[in-house]
C-alpha cells in the first residue's frame, strides 16, 4: 500500500509547483521582451539602454497625436497648423503625405514601446536595465 502523503508534503509539493510555474511564465515574458526590444529596434527605437521608456513612450504618443490632428481631423484646424508653418500648397501636400508615413510608423513605435514598459513592469526589470543585462545578472 502506497504511502500517505503528509499535509506539510503536499503543501510543499504545490509550493514547489508553482515556483516552477511562475519560473516558466518569467522565461516566457523575457523571451517575449526579447523579441519586443528586437522589434522596436527594427522601428528605429533604441530600448535597451533608456532610462525612461515611459518618457519615450509620451513623446511618440504626443507625435501621433500632433500628427492625428492634421491627418484626421477637421480641415480648418490643418489649415492652421499649416499656415502657422509658413508651407505653400506644394509644401504642404508634401508634409501631410510625409505625415501619412510617419503616422503609421508611430503607431507602430507606440504599440511596441507600451509593450516593452508593461513586460518590463511584470518582469521587475528597471527601466535604465536591459534584458541582456538582466541575463547576466542571474
């Protein structure tokens, strides 16, 4: 007949697979931070070595935002804005199919780079460290 486990066994049993399981969920948002870091880099974004990404992350909402305004909103408001940048009508068809290009690329920024401060947050990871550093660091 097997033996019985022991109430202090079977706490440390779950005890001991939940470390496990918070371990692998860890490994995975590290790999996954990995990845989000090699993708905002591929953006033009350079993560890893930033003090401050939520300071980052501001400033490229703010772009989209600005850019939002112009591309999205009322004509009036862009004529303003325009007339405010001294562009002539060729100028200005210019800067807003310019501002087209780097409307969607900000979206993109803006979405990794949130992406990375929440991985970051649930990881532990402070925001002037990188993963690779982490790695090291055990």
């Amino acid at each position: 007949m097997p033996a019985l486990e022991s109430n202090m066994d079977r706490k440390r049993r779950e005890i001991q697979a939940g470390l496990a399981a918070h371990e692998a969920k860890k490994v995975r948002l590290r790999e996954l931070l990995v990845s989000k870091e090699a993708e905002a880099a591929s953006l033009g974004l350079e993560t890893i070595n930033r003090k401050d990404l939520s300071v980052v992350l501001m400033v490229l909402t703010r772009e989209r935002e600005n850019c939002e305004v112009i591309l999205h909103g009322s004509a009036d408001i862009a004529i303003d804005r325009i007339l405010v940048m001294g562009l002539s009508a060729a100028e200005a068809d210019a800067q807003i199919l310019a501002l087209a290009d780097k409307y969607e690329l900000l979206k993109k920024q803006e979405e990794v780079l949130r992406e990375i401060v929440h991985l970051r947050a649930a990881l532990g990871i402070g925001q002037g460290v990188s993963t690779q550093k982490e790695e090291d660091l055990g």
